[in-house]
C-alpha cells in the first residue's frame, strides 16, 4: 500500500486557547490514538496537510511520521482516522490518527473501481454503483489502495455481488458476500405525447360557420324577445280588469 510521509509536531500545552494560537499560526491542532496508550497531543502544518489531505484517494492511506521536535514521534505508523472541518469556513479544524503497527490486523473501507464498459451499456443500459467502497479485515501492510473489478462482461440484468471479487492474500470482506456492489439496468424512455394541432376551417367552411353563429344569435335574440312580450301580456291584462 501507498505510504505518505507527513511532518508532525508533538504539542506541549492543550486547551482552547492553545488550540486558538496553534491555529492562527498555521497549524492544525490534532490527537494520535494507539492501542492501550494515551492519547498524543500533535500538530500538523496545515499548508502541507491540505495539499496531502486533498491529495488522498482512500481513507485507508497510510502515514508515516517525521518529527524534529518529539523523538518518540518520530517513524510512527498511522491510520487516518477523523477530521473536523469549520462549518463556515470549510477549513480543516482538526484531525484524528490511529498508530497502528504493519503486522496489526485491522479492519478498514477500501474504495470500490469498475473500469471498462458493460456489455449491457452498449445496448442502451446504464451502469448503477450502489456500494462505493467494501469493508475489509486485513494486515495493516496489506492494505491495498483500491479494488479494482473489470465489468465489460456485466449485461443488461446481471449484478456485480461482493463475492465476485477477487481478493487476495489475507484480505477478507467482511460484509456479506450476497451484498450488491453494482447492476446494469436498462433506461425507461418516457413517451411524450405529441401536442394537439388546431386544424383551420376552409375559406368557404368559415364563411359558413359564421353565418350559422349569427342566425343562431338571432333566432336566440328573438325567443328572448318573445318570452319578454308573453311575460308583458298578463300583467297588462290584470291592470285593465283592475280598472273595469
């Protein structure tokens, strides 16, 4: 596995104001854990971390330490273990490592690489990832950088399950070997309806139409008259017996 040298300084003081100098100064303030030891207050020029940190492919690297400062710093294996970012600022704040030694046997996720095309892509499917990286138990020194899993012979429906992977040496998944890492599906093609076209009426059919709109609008003009004139009759009627 890949091993990345990065510089450290041991931290003499501790606490919020410490914390406050060491950040303004340029340095992130950070813990290193190890198995049945106390924790080690440490510092990490964050420039130089930054470039390493943005660097980084898996969470698994690994790092070996340089200090001038602190002897027992010095050559000191680790593990990435966490990190804290300023939620406004999106800066590193803080980080976490875990010593390990590279005879440990230690349980790590490793990013999960399909390369190559599906024979399903090339009849119109698509290639889903649902699992980007597997969990694996394995000795610190083996630890590889990625599993890599070529697809070109994954068709439309089939799946790419855990244990379809080739893993060597002494790393095992730990994971269930039924779980789905990826599938190639085919895409739905919505059917859009084409949109309703008017078709205009001809000079003559027109001319026509309007003629009946207006009859129509007659005949209905004179029927309204007609009802008013009925409506008018028995009132006029009732006044002249009144005036008998």
């Amino acid at each position: 596995m890949i091993q990345v040298e990065l510089a450290v300084k041991g931290r003499t003081t501790t606490g919020k104001e410490a914390v406050k100098k060491d950040r303004k100064e340029g340095n992130i303030p950070g813990i290193l854990y190890g198995h049945k030891k106390n924790p080690v207050p440490i510092m990490i020029n964050y420039p130089d971390f930054k470039k390493t940190f943005s660097g980084m492919t898996s969470s698994s690297s690994l790092f070996r330490f340089t200090c001038d400062t602190h002897k027992e710093l010095n050559g000191k294996m680790a593990l990435f273990k966490d990190y804290q970012k300023d939620p406004i600022k999106d800066t590193l704040i803080h980080v976490d490592f875990l010593e390990v030694s590279l005879e440990d046997e230690i349980t790590v996720n490793i990013p999960i690489m399909l390369i190559g095309e599906a024979l399903g892509q090339k009849e119109g499917g698509i290639v889903q990832q649902v699992r980007n990286e597997l969990k694996v138990r394995c000795l610190v020194k083996n630890i590889p950088e990625k599993i890599e899993y070529n697809i070109e012979k994954l068709d439309v429906g089939d799946s790419l399950h855990i244990r379809d992977l080739n893993l060597v040496g002494d790393i095992t998944a730990v994971d269930d070997a039924d779980y789905t890492i990826a599938t190639v599906v085919t895409v739905k093609e919505e059917v859009i309806a084409p949109p309703v076209q008017e078709i205009a009426p001809a000079e003559g059919e027109a001319a026509a139409a309007g003629e009946a709109a207006k009859g129509k609008e007659g005949d209905e003009g004179k029927k309204e008259k007609d009802t008013k004139a009925e409506t008018k009759k028995p009132a006029q009627e009732k006044k002249d017996k009144k005036e008998k």
